[in-house]
C-alpha cells in the first residue's frame, strides 16, 4: 500500500492506498471541489458539515447506479432464461 498526502477544502493529509497517486490526487480535487462547492451555497456551515454533505449526495448517487445496475443485469437474465426457454 503507497502513502501519500492530499488536500481538501483546507486540509493536509496522509492517505493509505491502493491507487496510483495520480488517481488519488485527481479524486481528492474531485471531493475538494463538492465541498466548496457546499460551502458557497451554504456559506456559514462547517467544513466537516459540508464533508458529510457531498458524502450523503455521492452515496446518493451510488445507490442509484448499484440500483440501475441490478435492473439491467436482472434484465438480462430474464433474457437469457427466455432464449434457453426456447430452445428447449
């Protein structure tokens, strides 16, 4: 596991990761971006307030992808059974 140090929205830090450092640098200016994002539309709220924002929309947003994920693989199967169907 490499170790190496980012910055979001202020904050230094040492991550432990599986990544290249590019990948890792390039996913913490994504979240330092949200959380800016964050603190300019609600202006006095906490950094670490806005932090746990962008994780509940990117949680939000995953959860929708896994959801859209399982209807298309459960579609395909569907498929799948009804082609096997036929042919027997």
């Amino acid at each position: 596991m490499a170790v190496d140090r980012v910055k979001i929205a202020g904050y230094e830090m040492q991550v432990r990761h599986d990544t290249t450092p590019d990948r890792l640098t390039r996913l913490a200016s994504w979240i330092d971006k949200l959380v800016r994002e964050k603190k300019e539309k609600f202006g006095n709220m906490s950094v670490t307030r806005c932090a746990l924002l962008v994780a509940l929309d990117l949680a939000d947003k995953l959860d929708e992808q896994r959801g859209l994920f399982e209807e298309e693989v459960a579609e395909k199967v569907r498929r799948l059974i009804r082609g096997i169907d036929e042919m027997i």
